[in-house]
C-alpha cells in the first residue's frame, strides 16, 4: 500500500503544487522519510514570490510526526513554524530549534517546477 | 453539672483552647492570621459571632442597599474555618466569661479557654433625646452598624418619604447614601458647626456641605434635636424640634451619632475599663488579665478607641502574633483616612488641623466648584504633618506618603495641592519611597514586600494580590500598587510590553476594536494595515480568533485556514502522539439512546478509546487526520454536530436533572442548559468559557465553578460569573439574583460580548475579572445598568453569531477543497507508520517507547 501512488509519475516529484496550502503546511512521504512541506505564496517577505520549504516532520520534543501541522510565521523576519505539541519554533531554512539550537530538523531542498512541487 | 453540654464536645484534649468572642471583621482577621501563622497546629479555635451572618465587609455596608446581598459583602472563604479545624458559632451570644474558672458562658453551656481574644467591637451610641416608645416606634430610632440594621431599615423605609440621619460625621454621611439609595429624601443633622468635624476643618466641612447639598441631600448643622414627637395625623409620622426652636418632619430617625466600644462583657469580669468606656490594653492587645486579649473598636490603647477598620487589622496581627511566633508590638496607628461619601471624594491625613507647634498651612479653596485642598508642614516647611482634601482624593496617596515616610518636601509644597493644569499635583514616584513605605495598610503591606513579591515572579496585577493580600481590604490603595507595580518591573528591565507580538505593536482588546471599526475581515488586511511580517503562532490564532467572534466566517474558508492551532485547524484535539480525539457535542450532557448506540459503533469501527468527560460528554481518542471527515460523516448522518471542544470558545453548559425529575429542582434546569448551549455554541471566545445550569441550590451542575453558572430559584434563576475550576479555582460571583428567563439571556449576551471584546488573549473571564479596576460592581454597571451605553450594541453583536451559527464540519463536509487537508500524507495514503497501541483494559492506548522497543524486537 506504501509504494501505490497516484501521482508518483517521475521520482522526483513529490505532490502538485494545488496540494499545497497557502501560509500553512502539508506532508508529503519521500523514500519512507516524512516531509513537511510549508508554502508562502507571496514569499518570506511577502513580495518576491512563490516558496516552498522542506523540513523533517518528525518532532524530536514531543516524538510524534506533526511538525505539518505547526502555525507557520516569523521570528524576526526569520521564517518558521511552531511544533503543534510543545509549541518550539523551527526555522524553516535551516531546520534549527530558536529554543534550543542543538537541536536541528533535516531540510530537503524543494523546489516549484509549473504544477509540481519536485525534490532534488 | 450542667455545663458538660455541646460545647464540650467540641473539645480536642491535645491542644489549647483559644476563644475569640466577635466575629466581625477585625475577629474575621485575627483567624485569619492565626491560621496563616499555623496557630490550628497548638490551639483548638472557637469563634462566637452575635450575629447570625458570616463575617462581612462593614466598611462597604451602604452597598447592601445597591446591588450587593450578604454574599457579596462576606469576607473571605466561605469554608475558611471547615478546613482549618475552626469551630465557628454564629448566632451564639455570650453571656459572661468566668476568669476564676477560665471559662466562656453561653445559653447552651460553658466552654473552657487557656487563651482568650474580645473582639466585640462598637455598639451605635443612641443620644437620649426623648421620643416616642421604641417598641412602638422602631423606625424613629433605627440604628447603622449590622445586616439586620439595614434590613429594618429597608423595612421600614418602603412606606417613607423622608428620613433624616443625627449624625453628620464618616457614618452618619454613609447612612445618608443608604437612605438616598432606598429612595428616600434624606437630611443629616449634626450637632457640630461642621460635617465631619473629626476629619475636616471649616472650610473642608463647608466644601463637603455644598457638595452634599447639591445631591439633593438636606444639612443641618449647629442642630441639636430636643425632642421627636410622633404626629399621627401629620404629613410625615414625626416632628424633630430643634433647640433653636426650628423643627423638621420626617417618616424615619436614623441615629449615626457616634460609637461606643462593646465592652459590657470585660467590665462584668473585672477586667479594666477606660474612664469613658474601652478595655484598657498594653502594647501586646493584653487587657489586666494576661490571658484575655481585645482587640479593635472595644479595646482602648493610651486612652484611645480606634474607629478604623486597619488599626483593629493591626490589633489582631499583634495577637496572632504573640500567640504564634513573635509578638509585633502595637503602636498606635495611623488614622488617616480616603473614602467616597454619596460619590464626593474626602480625605484627612496626619495633623490635619495642624495642632504641631509651630506648623504651617497651605490652602487651596474653590468656591465656585466646592473644592478645598489643606496641607499643613512643619514650622521649618522642610516636611508634610497632614493635609485635608474634599472633591478630589488623587492627590491623597502622593500626600499620605509625604507624611507618612518623612519624605522631604519639595521648594514649593503649595505645588502639592495646586492643580494638576496650573503644573501643580506633583506625582511623587514610586522610585522616590522607601522599601518600609506603606502601601496598603489594611494587609499591613509595604513596598519592599511588593518588591519581593515582583522578585519571586509576580507578573501581573491580580497574582500580586493574591501573593501579598495588598489591596483586597478596603481598596483604596490600588492606584498606588499599580503604580508601584509598574515601577518595579520597568526597574528590572520588564517594561511591561503590552504588544500581541512582533507583528502587531497592539493589544489583543486594541487590535479588536481595529477589526469592528474598520470592518477588517481578514488577516492579511489587518497585517497590510496595522502589522508587519509574517505573522506568527500568537498572533494569527489571536486574530483568528477575533475575526470569528466578528464576522463569524466558517474558520475552514481559505483566508482562515492558516490562522488556527492546529485543533481548530482540523477541528478535533490534538492528543500527544500526533493523533485526535473527537468531541460531538452533546448540548446539557442529554443524549438518546440512539446517540449513544451511533456513538459507540463509531468508536468500534474506527478502534477509539472512550472517556467520559468533566463536561458532560463523550470524547473519542486516537484517530488519525485521514480518518477524521469519516467519522464525523458517520456523527452527522447519526444527528450530531461538532463540539468545538478544540476551540477557544463555549465548551459545555453541565446541567443537573431539574424539576423535571428532581424532587428537589424548582426550575427545568436541562431546558435552560439546552438553550444556553444552543444559543452560544460556535462563539469564539479569548479563552474557553463553560456554563452550568443548577435546578436548585443544592447546585449539582456545580455552576459555581463555570465562567457563567446559573443556579434556579423559586422566583427564577440567580446568575453567577468568573468562576473557574482547573489550576487556581475561583467561585464565581453573585451577579443578578430572581431574574426571569429572558432577562438571564439579555444579561449573558452582554456579559459575553463585553469579555470578548475587553479580554486579553487567552484570559480566562476569572482573571479578567481580577484584572478589571472596577471590580465586580464596574461590570454591573455595565452589562446590568449599560452605564457605558453599550447595551444595544453588545447584544446586536451576539444576535449576529447566533444567527449566523453554522455546523464547522457539516460545512467542510461539503467542500472537497477543504477536505484536501484532512490527509496524513498529500501522496500518499498509507497512515503514519510510527503511530502504534497496544491494549489495556479491553482498550487501545499510545504505546509507551519501551513497549515500541520490544515490539520491535518480536517483529525481528
């Protein structure tokens, strides 16, 4: 059931881009990893144009796959989300905890190509 | 003997007996104290009050008469004594302490005592001016001091016109207000050539006339009454005939002429008593007899009697003490005094008629607004000594610590009391007391204990309260303590920053009125407009929040979505393992047979934990995001709606069974409960807010604990609010009594509406009430009397989200696009593989990490 996918047409890709939800996040499954992809339709800086971040959906606070489901938004003009469960900010470039900067979630680099959202 | 009687009961033989014969506030406050100071853990406490009433707030007595009931005016908790162990003996007089037998004596008995405390307080003074016979002619001779004081005169008032108070100082001023507050056209007559002659000079007392007169409240001063005389077949009952020859009709005498300490019982024992009346006490509040102590307006210290509620709390802090760990020694007190009489502002501070040798006065007089203003300094200037003030008390604080602290004056001290327009009303800084300043002398509270209570983490207005007690006696200190406050945290560098966030320099009340005034529905509006940006996990639920409680938008539409945490977001709540417990709501916890059958085969299908809840519900746990809109397909076809158990918002209104099949209930409580939770469903709220609805007062719906609890009575219902359970419980307060059904709705509509709007984010309404500076009465004012005007617009408001109520899954359910969310994966539709139960009594369970280890292993 794991592999029958319905738009897994080229390796590469992960999801259509009408997947993704504006200002907030989804998950995708990529070779068993699970990615939180969050969209900023205008950009980080609300100007300069479509975004798309990858980061691990794991939450090594509270151990249960949700980061996807955090509030996405800014720490000093820095973007992030917030773990839904313990409420700790991620930093949606790098992956690092502001709370605790030992702590880093793996980032995937993603990109928008026309209608699909792809993975390198 | 006869004595062994039910006192004897009582007794613990382990420890020592303390009597304390009073249960007024001083009394009320001595148990207090020693129960504080572990006094329960050596001496067994009995308390004897006269009265039949707990303990009550005599200060504030003239509002029994409007709004405030018995209830409202009781000090402290109402189990205080149960849970310390303090026997409390209300409605029980005694009648003689035998010293010889170290025993107290009452109708029922003896009780013997190793320690014993007189607080017995004052008894009004009655002038012996002849009159017609009291048993006859109660309501020419009533008297202001007790409840059932103020019940007669209630009483009698409902037939009356007219009633005049003898007796023009502090008291007779406040019996005046009750008068006018029943309705009645009052008159105070007083002997002196001034009102107030004690706290105020010439000029005070004829500002304060003036003022007072233009109440509609007639003065008499320089007036002695010789006589009352009944006329039977006058206009009014009575005729007062002056010595002057001048006379004045009336329905009711009302007698405020003075105190007298309540001292009958120690002059019956031997104990000394003052030549004019008093138990003489020492500096340790021990009367001739060491083992006997007095305390407030019956004891006499240094020829003295203390009409003021803070010395008596002084007093009884001394005995607490000596009796427990160390004995603070009692030195006179400050009987400096703030208060509103029928709403004009007076205040007395120090050596107000400049009676130091040598000193000096500033004046300021304005006669055309009846305002007056008097500081006297030391002969040298170079300090305050007291000061008078009528018709304007902010300046009482400021002058009160000058005195009180012997704080320099500065170049020009007439400054002190000049208008704040004319660079006058010098506001002296919080930074410029001393740690020993007293801030509030009720609670015996200085600024270094405030400073420490700011060190020990003390955030806001209404922990310090609590922590420090400071500004919970008489309240007159609270500008003070706010001020204080505020300097203590700017001086550690914790400005308080009252900004939602990064993004928005507002408040959560400021952002709201930003989004009713210019009809801002969405987000990014208000970010473009007012914010900067991102956003972030505060501020967007905050806002979402708002524009819900305004508009009303379903919070699954596109520009809403991104706003919610996560349990609005998808609608159900979040458990610790990434899964979701789903809540249907079940309106007064009344659910059919059918609903629970559909229930449970719900549960079984999708492999759900149950638990019943605190609210009245039944709450299914464990399901995935995926399996969400299934399950709630199958809640809806079976006739249920969504709980909003995941929102800031109405969660359950508990109700009993009521008169339907009570035999006790005298109202359908249920009925009330399912329209209460019909009605406020879906309102989003700054926190959550529950209700309960009790069919009588036996209060099984435990209404008392709810942000609203409604509780029947015979005539209709009573109407608690800013209760709480969890972490810091709160009773909720008395806020209407006896309203009809509709009256109840208008008020809660209100009461809701104004929360919502004046609430800051996440504030429960207990600590909003507490954060609220005019208290409970304030908030009367304005759901109840709609002194802000604010009445028509509250209740539009709620109008609009009730009709506007829309079932939050029913509408996702009919949007595809919106169910787009409700994947656990966009591409793919496997369930998250790290999400594992095991079983425990017959149910499933999140597994525990080393119970994952060992599955694992097997699996191997």
């Amino acid at each position: 059931m794991s592999t029958a996918t319905a738009i897994n047409n080229t390796p590469r890709v992960l999801c259509d881009v009408q997947d993704l939800v504006d200002d907030s996040g989804v998950v995708a499954l990529h070779d068993g990893r699970q990615i939180a992809l969050f969209y900023l339709p205008k950009g980080r800086d609300r100007q300069s144009g479509p975004e798309v971040f990858a980061i691990a959906n794991h939450d090594p606070f509270s151990k249960a796959n949700v980061i996807g489901r955090g509030i996405v938004g800014d720490k000093d003009g820095e973007p992030v989300v917030a773990s839904p469960i313990y409420k700790q900010h991620f930093r949606l470039t790098d992956g690092v905890c502001l709370e605790d900067d030992r702590v880093r979630l793996d980032t995937f680099n993603v990109r928008i190509e026309g209608e699909r959202v792809v993975i390198d | 003997m006869q004595h062994l009687t039910t006192h004897e009961a009582a007794i613990q033989q382990d420890k020592k007996q303390l009597v304390i014969i009073g249960n007024g506030m001083v009394g009320h406050h001595c148990v207090e104290q020693l129960i504080e100071r572990g006094a329960t853990q050596h001496y067994q406490i009995h308390v004897f009050g006269d009265e039949r009433h707990r303990a009550y707030d005599r200060v504030h007595l003239s509002e029994y008469f409007s709004g405030k009931d018995a209830d409202a005016l009781a000090l402290g908790e109402a189990d205080l004594h149960a849970t310390h162990g303090v026997s409390l003996h209300l409605g029980v007089r005694i009648t003689r302490i035998d010293r010889d037998r170290g025993e107290i004596i009452t109708a029922d008995g003896r009780l013997p005592y190793d320690s014993l405390i007189i607080a017995t307080g004052s008894y009004p003074f009655v002038p012996p001016i002849p009159g017609p016979e009291v048993s006859e002619h109660p309501q020419a001779r009533l008297v202001y001091r007790t409840l059932d004081d103020l019940d007669a005169i209630r009483y009698h008032a409902a037939n009356a016109r007219r009633g005049v108070v003898i007796g023009g100082g502090l008291l007779g001023l406040e019996a005046a207000n009750a008068l006018k507050s029943l309705g009645l056209e009052a008159h105070v007559v007083e002997f002196a050539p001034r009102l107030m002659p004690v706290q105020l000079d010439d000029q005070g007392g004829t500002a304060l006339r003036e003022r007072i007169e233009a109440l509609g409240v007639g003065v008499h001063t320089d007036c002695a009454t010789e006589a009352i005389v009944a006329k039977p077949d006058g206009e009014y009952a009575y005729r007062m005939n002056f010595q002057d020859g001048e006379h004045l009709d009336t329905d009711l005498v009302l007698f405020s002429a003075g105190i007298r300490p309540q001292d009958g019982l120690a002059r019956d024992c031997g104990l000394e008593i003052g030549e004019r009346g008093g138990i003489v006490i020492d500096e340790t509040c021990r009367t001739s007899d060491p083992e006997i102590f007095a305390i407030g307006e019956c004891a006499l210290w240094n020829g003295q009697i203390f009409g003021l509620v803070a010395p008596g709390y002084t007093m009884a802090r001394t005995v607490a003490g000596c009796l427990t760990d160390v004995c603070e020694p009692f030195s006179g007190a400050d009987m400096s005094t703030k208060l509103k009489l029928l709403g004009v502002d007076v205040g007395s501070i120090g050596d107000a008629f400049a009676t130091t040798e040598g000193a000096k006065s500033y004046r300021w007089i304005d006669e055309a607004g009846s305002g007056y203003r008097r500081l006297v300094v030391s002969s040298d200037g170079k300090k305050a000594l007291g000061a008078i003030l009528v018709g304007d008390n902010s300046y009482y604080d400021t002058l009160l610590q000058y005195v009180q602290n012997g704080i320099d004056l500065p170049e020009d001290p007439a400054a002190l009391i000049l208008p704040q327009s004319e660079g006058g009303a010098l506001m002296l800084g919080a930074d410029a007391l001393p740690d020993t300043a007293m801030v509030c002398s009720c609670h015996n509270v200085t600024k270094g204990a405030v400073c420490r209570a700011v060190d020990e983490g003390c955030a806001d207005i209404a922990a310090l309260k609590i922590e420090t007690k400071a500004s919970t006696g008489c309240g007159g200190c609270a500008a003070l303590l706010k001020q204080v406050f505020e300097h203590e945290l700017e001086s550690r560098g914790m400005e308080v920053d009252k900004s939602l966030c990064e993004h928005f320099q507002y408040t959560r009340q400021e952002l709201y009125a930003l989004v009713r005034v210019e009809e801002i529905t969405s987000f990014d509006e208000l970010l473009e407009k007012h914010g900067h940006g991102l956003g972030c996990d505060i501020c967007k639920p905050t806002i979402g929040s708002i524009l819900a409680t305004c508009w009303n938008q379903p919070i699954m539409d596109p520009q809403n979505v991104a706003l919610q945490d996560t349990n609005d977001t998808f609608m159900a709540n979040m458990q610790k393992n990434g899964t979701y417990s789903v809540m249907p709501r079940v309106a007064g916890g009344e659910i059919t047979p059918d609903k629970l059958v559909a229930l449970g085969e719900v549960a079984k299908k999708y492999d759900l934990y149950t638990k019943i809840t605190g609210g009245q519900r039944i709450d299914l746990f464990g399901a995935e995001l995926h399996e969400l809109p299934d399950i709630w397909e199958e809640l809806i076809n079976a006739g249920f709606e969504t709980g909003h158990a995941y929102g800031k918002s109405l969660r359950t209104v508990k109700s009993c069974v009521g008169n339907t099949w009570c035999r006790y209930g005298v109202q359908d409580s249920v009925a009330m409960a399912l329209e209460l939770e019909h009605r406020y469903k879906g309102l989003r709220t700054p926190h959550k807010v529950k209700m309960g609805v009790s069919g009588c007062t036996r209060e099984c719906a435990e209404a008392q604990g709810k942000d609203i609890g409604v509780i029947a009575t015979e005539a209709g219902w009573n109407l608690y609010v800013c209760g709480n359970g969890g972490m810091r419980p709160r009773h909720a307060e008395l806020f209407a009594t006896d309203i009809d059904s509709a009256t109840l709705i208008r008020t809660i509509d209100r009461f809701l509406m104004f929360y919502v709007r004046t609430a800051d984010k996440l504030q429960r309404t207990s600590v909003w009430r507490e954060s609220l500076e005019g208290g409970l009465d304030f908030l009367k004012e304005v759901v109840i009397d709609d002194s802000l005007g604010l009445g028509d617009e509250l209740e539009r408001q709620m109008h609009h989200i009730v009709e506007t109520y829309e079932c939050e899954w029913a509408n996702a359910l009919k949007d595809p696009e919106k169910l787009k969310r409700f994947r656990t994966f966009v591409n793919d539709n496997s369930s998250d593989p790290d999400i594992i139960n095991v079983t425990e009594r017959d149910q499933p369970r999140p597994a525990r990490a080393d119970e994952i280890e060992s599955l694992a292993v097997e699996i191997r």
